[in-house]
C-alpha cells in the first residue's frame, strides 16, 4: 500500500455552465472529466489510495458511467456535503491512514505527473505543498470606483492538488465550518500551520465555463 492517498472532491452541478450534466460528468475525449482526473492519479502512482467524493445524488449516475465506460481503477466512493468542506472532511475520514494526502478538484483532469510529482516531494520535508501561478495581467485591488495597482509578483492564484501531511490536515479539519475557508489551505492555515507554495502549471485548468471544455480538449488531445 503507498503512502500517499488522493482525495478527488467532485460536487460540481454544471449550473454556471448553463447545462443539466454535472461538470464531472461532461466528456473529453470521449471519456467523462472525472476519469481523466482519476487517470492522472492513478498512472503517476498506480498504488495511491484514490477516494472519490460525490454527492449522493450523483453517486449512482457515477456507478453506471464506470460499467458503460470500464471504468477498473479501484477507488472508494464518499458522500460529499453541502459545502466542499465538509466533502474534504468525509473524503478525509475515509482514507486508511497514509502519511501524505493529496486534495484535488474533480474538474482539474489536465493536471501532470510532473505537478503532482513535484507536490508530493515538497510536502515531505514541508508539510504542505499548494500549487500556485502568478497572474499575467496586470493586477489592480479596491473596488471599480477606487481601486490601485498591485505588484502582481506578490500575487498568487492557487491551485490543486493541495498535498499535506495527513494527520496535520485531518486535525486541522475537526474545526467547524467557516465562509472564509475557501480552500483546502485555508483551513490547514487557520489551525496555526504554515502553508508552503510550489510552482503550478498554467495547463492545470479548472473547468468552469463551457469554453474550459474546449481548452482541455485541446491539451488532452496534445498529450499534455
């Protein structure tokens, strides 16, 4: 059994999309985005414990795409929650107790071995490891009608997979539900850890519009 688990947290419906299909589910390259995020996994560590976290209502539309699309890397199915909180935190419960923990946004299938890779290394002498890129435009703070610029090299985008320590991250989660946890760092910030960032990838895209389809189609099909 490896070290090293991932938690793929999958609670999208595709509302913002403008379309009835959970992002998830959408196919790229004729594979549902979900497999491809779960691929990426699973080929740069073919023994890393991969739990899917899911909402119940979407769990049995997911059992019935793994039958019609063969679906046979073995991975554990969790209910998610309201908020992707409380999926991390059941996602989280769920693992058999590995000593890193990859958290990962089901709608990221571009990301690399190498990111992941590079990740995974980082947190062992860290104990976290976030993925971040700096904006290329020029990045401007306030509201529009005050509002100044900012040195964008001090801003940073972040990104998954999100890898910590396991027991420090699941401890950090026994904490209750906050509106400023936006993220998985957010919350192992909040119990007094120090978060570490790594360099990310500009391919490691998050689906969110209809045109990231699109994009993701043309990396995948670039073997990227």
């Amino acid at each position: 059994m490896s070290e090293k688990s991932v938690v793929i947290v999958a609670g999208g419906s595709g509302v913002r999309m403008g379309v009835s299909t959970p992002k998830q589910f959408l196919l790229l390259q004729s594979k549902p985005v979900l497999l491809h995020t779960i691929e990426k996994f699973f080929n740069y560590d073919n023994d890393i414990e991969i739990v899917v976290v899911l909402p119940k209502a979407h769990i049995d539309t997911w059992i019935t795409m793994c039958e019609n699309y063969s679906i046979n890397i073995r991975h554990k199915i969790v209910d998610g929650g309201i908020e992707r909180f409380f999926s991390v935190r059941n996602g989280l419960s769920s693992l058999s107790n590995p000593k890193w923990v990859a958290i990962h946004d089901g709608v990221r299938p571009v990301v690399s071995a190498n990111l992941i890779d590079r990740c995974f290394k980082t947190v062992i002498s860290n104990n976290s490891a976030i993925p971040v890129i700096n904006p290329s435009e020029t990045v401007r703070f306030g509201s529009l009608q005050d509002s100044k610029t900012i040195l964008r090299d001090n801003v940073f985008l972040v990104q998954t997979p999100q890898v910590f320590n396991y027991e420090l991250i699941k401890k950090a989660y026994k904490v209750d539900y906050n509106s400023s946890f936006t993220d998985d760092a957010s919350v192992y910030e909040h119990s007094g850890n120090k978060v570490f960032m790594v360099e990310g990838e500009p391919t490691n895209v998050k689906i969110t519009k209809k045109s990231d389809i699109e994009f993701c189609n043309f990396l995948l099909s670039q073997k990227i």
